[in-house]
C-alpha cells in the first residue's frame, strides 16, 4: 500500500534554469512523509514521542530524473515503506504528474529513499521501534529492489575545499537541531563556491554549459545547532567524465564529522535542455582539481 500527497508548488522553488531546484524536492519528500506519519500516528499536540513527530534521517538517496517546472497543479507524491528492522524503517518516494500517454501513465520526476531511525529528543538517543509501531507500518511495505548503497568516502581535507558554514536561525526545526533539508543546502552553497573559486579568472568562467543534480546521497552523522561560530565543509572533485562529474563534501566540527554526500551533476546546456560536454578550458580546470588515488 502507498500514501498518496498532492504537493503544492511555489514560485520560490525554482531556480535560475526556472526548475525545481534540487534541495526543493528533498522539502517536497518531507511533506509527504509527515503527512504520511501523522495519519498513522496521531497525537496530542506537542507529544514527540511516537513515529510522527520523534524520528530522524540517517541517510537520503535522491534520484533526479526530469526537470520539474512551475504549475498551478500540486504535485504529486507517493511514499511507501521498503524496509522495517528493530530500530529503523526506510521510506521510498515517487514525485510525479498524471501523464495518460506517458509509460505506466504517470511523468516522474524522482525517486528517492530515506533511512529514519526513532529518537526520543528529551535523552537525544535513538530508540527501538514498538510493536505496535512496526505492526502500523507493514500494511505499507513493499521490498525494495536493488543493492543498498555503500557507506560515503571521506574528503582529504588537506587537499579539499574549504567553505566556512554559518547556521541561521531559521535553518534550526523544532528540535533544536539544523532540519535535515537544510544540509542539501549547505552541500549546495558549498559546491556553488568550490566551482566559483575554481574557475574565476579562467576561460572556463566564460559562457558555457551549466550543471544539474542528477543524484545526491547524504549520510547524517551528528545533528548541527545553532551557534555564532561557523562549521566546516569540505568538498573535493572526485570525478570527471564526458558529460558528468561526482563532488564528494563533508560537514565537520574540527575533527567531528557530522555529515557526508556525494553528488553526481551532468553538464547542461539551457538553450537545447540536454546534457552536454563541458568546454575544454573547463574540463582542464576539473582534471587539476580532481582528486588522485
């Protein structure tokens, strides 16, 4: 059985390609799963004890398939449960629009899982799932297909991209800690100034092709909070092919790692909306940049 969410969209979801930006669609994934929760825990305001209110990610794995552009119809979200162990549960998603001449009638525009874990925030200690917990979720579970992915590489921090991280105060959930859509955010500002700092003053700053999330993986190890200092994230260049490459960053506090990511982006042209191969003034400044091992 899947939970069905009709999403509305806002102008502020899009980027400058007018897409969907891609840590939109993790907010999106949210929503649906909340929704979803609630329904089959409802409780008393303000009681975070139960699946609905007292969980936390422990791994996203968000899989872009097609560009998502404004429209007045909500989008829709499917979420089912692909795995239920003693103290973790994983959810799948499926964002898409109805689309009768389209394969199985439906355009999707991602496929996502996330890794939770219930967590009692009064002790800030994860915690097994009750029976009538795990009893709740089986009518939902539909085995997943395929190899889970493997644990994310660290970042040679020595050789790696230094972003300074500052929290704001609107980044925090009610639970004190940094939300979890919010690290899609800091990989992004990151790796927004790793290719600034990598190609300014280069022929690769020239005019050429874009880039677009096609995958993004993200450990989460440690929560984040609030505080004046910043924190540190670190990102490398970890491949380069003919139309793509893989960054690889990390969150730390000094020598605490607090979250890991890897994500794959494909060289996009605007004018003709497909995937392209960058110029070779950027191709030169990504090998330099690109990690040996």
């Amino acid at each position: 059985m899947r939970h069905l969410y009709q999403c509305p969209m806002r102008w502020a979801d899009l980027d400058l390609l007018g897409h969907v930006n891609n840590v939109v669609y993790v907010d999106y994934l949210q929503e649906a799963r909340v929704d979803l929760m609630r329904s089959l825990f409802p409780a008393p305001a303000g009681v975070q004890d139960d699946l609905a209110d007292g969980v936390v990610v422990v791994r996203h794995e968000v899989t872009y398939l097609a560009p998502l552009t404004l429209t007045l119809r909500p989008v829709s979200i499917e979420c089912w449960v692909t795995e239920v162990r003693a103290a973790s549960f994983t959810m799948a998603y499926e964002v898409f629009h109805d689309d009768p001449g389209s394969d199985g009638g439906r355009h999707v525009y991602l496929r996502a899982t996330t890794l939770l874990t219930p967590y009692v925030f009064e002790t800030e200690r994860p915690r097994r799932l009750r029976p009538d917990e795990r009893a709740t979720l089986e009518p939902y579970v539909e085995p997943a297909i395929g190899i889970p992915a493997a644990p994310l590489p660290s970042v040679d921090r020595t050789v790696g991209h230094r972003y300074p991280l500052h929290v704001r105060f609107s980044d925090v959930d009610v639970y004190r800690h940094v939300n979890n859509v919010k690290y899609f955010e800091y990989f992004q500002e990151s790796r927004v100034r790793l290719m600034d700092d990598l190609t300014r003053g280069t022929a690769a700053a020239e005019s050429g092709p874009g880039f677009v999330v096609v995958q993004t993986d993200v450990d989460y190890r440690r929560p984040i909070l609030l505080r004046p200092e910043p924190y540190d994230v670190w990102a490398e260049i970890a491949r380069v092919g003919t139309r793509s490459m893989t960054l690889e960053s990390e969150i730390a506090d000094g020598e605490t790692l607090l979250a890991r990511s890897r994500v794959t982006l494909v060289f996009y042209d605007p004018d003709t909306g497909r995937s392209t191969e960058p110029t070779a003034a950027m191709r030169d400044v990504l090998a330099g940049a690109t990690r040996t091992s």
